[in-house]
C-alpha cells in the first residue's frame, strides 16, 4: 500500500490556464527539497479554456500533480468539495488558482496546526512582522461587507472568512467536505459554521497577500450571490444540518 503523502493542496479551477502554471510553479519551487511528501489536486470545475487539458499535460512531467474534473461549472464550493474528497495527505490544504497567497506563507499555518489546531486559516485582517499586504478596493469592501453582515453571526471570533489560503487536518478536511453544501462562495463561511457544529478548533493567522490580475470576482453580482449562498447556509444550519 501507498503510504499517504504528509500534504495535500486542493486548487478549484475555473478557466485558469494562464494563470495556474505560474502557482503551480511557486508550489514545486518552495516545497521540492523538503522533507514532507505532496500532491497536488487541481480540481477543475468544468473550464472552457482548456484548463484541464493544461493540466493533464502538466501532470506527464509531475507525478506530484493530480486533476479532478467536473462536467459543467457548479462553483467554486463544489470545486473545493470534490478537490478535498480526493486529498489523500495528512494535512490538507486549500488554496486559489492564482497564488494571491505565496506558497511559502504554510509554514505560518503549519505552526499553529502542530499546536493543536484542527483548522488553520489565513487572514488579511490580522497584522504581524514581515505580513505584506496588496488588495484591490473592490475586496475589501466585499471583505467588510462579509464581516458586518454574516460573519458575526455565523463565523463568530473569524475577522476574513474569504481567504483562499486554509490548512486542515486530514480528519478535519473529511469531516468538513462531507458536509459542505454551497456550490458558490458562500462554502467559505460554511466550513466555519461546520467547525463550530463540530467543535473544531479554528485558529486564525497573518498572511502575505497579493492582488493578482485577472479575478473572476464581480463587486455587484457576486455580493449578491454571496449573501443568498450565505443565507441559505444559516437556514440548513438553523435545521440542524451541520450537527447540534
């Protein structure tokens, strides 16, 4: 039998073919020479650009590379889902298609997982030493809006929900996949209220983030969708869906 890899890190893809090659790149550079074995999934959620077939092609010359595929485009949530189904490490970490976060930024989440966290995000929200910052206007507004509106209530004690930057034991990242129902953004405040059902621990940490170009995010139209996915997160949470 395999032994499993001690690192998994799921990248949901929609329509990134030019911009995956360049994070997959930062990945092979920081962690090849380490110590800790990985794998790489690249869980593709029905690209047009032929993103899938860029990473298949990739993946010839990487065995550490792995491409999951969905049909059609059902969001970034059920990307993430299917991508953290497939994770076969001990850690398991997710992170965006367009490497906002430098790679070399786990080593902050590693810490405090090997502290006793069950779950390790990354913020844009928490300063510290050396955490250097670039975001867009457009982000930080959705960022406040997000904070002001839903995470109180729903992610209470978490300052940046949306940081696509989020590190889990393997226990932790079945757990919270298996239940994961948001096709769209709104899966980020749900792996929290997941947690929480759950009685996972959360830890929060700084982290470096860069604005990169060409993001899929719309200030008008995906606040919207992010507010209906939230809502519809409280409703299944006030049913009880996500445990007691």
């Amino acid at each position: 039998m395999v032994s499993p890899p001690d690192l998994s890190i799921v990248i949901p893809a929609y329509n990134e073919r030019h911009r995956l090659p360049t994070t997959l790149a930062d990945i092979d550079h920081v962690l090849t020479g380490t110590t800790q074995s990985y794998e790489v999934i690249v869980s593709d959620d029905g690209s047009t650009d032929g993103t899938d077939l860029l990473v298949a092609e990739l993946a010839t010359g990487a065995p550490w590379l792995v491409l999951v595929r969905s049909d059609v485009n059902r969001g970034k949530g059920h990307a993430v889902k299917v991508g953290m189904q497939a994770a076969r490490g001990t850690r398991v970490l997710f992170c965006d298609a367009d490497g906002a976060t430098p790679m070399s930024e786990l080593q902050r989440l590693h810490r405090a997982l090997m502290e006793g966290a069950d779950i390790v995000v990354g913020s844009r929200a928490i300063h510290a030493p050396g955490v250097v910052r670039d975001t867009k206007l457009h982000r930080r507004v959705m960022g406040r809006i997000y904070s002001w509106v839903f995470t109180a209530r729903l992610a209470p004690g978490i300052r940046d929900t949306q940081c696509g930057f989020k590190l889990f034991t393997a226990a932790a990242a079945r757990e919270v996949a298996s239940r994961l129902s948001a096709p769209g953004f709104g899966f980020d405040v749900e792996i929290f209220v997941i947690a929480r059902r759950l009685g996972l621990t959360v830890e929060e940490v700084a982290v470096s983030w860069h604005d990169q170009p060409g993001s899929k995010v719309r200030l008008g139209r995906d606040s919207v969708q992010m507010a209906r996915d939230v809502l519809a997160v409280a409703r299944r949470d006030r049913a009880g869906a996500y445990g007691p």
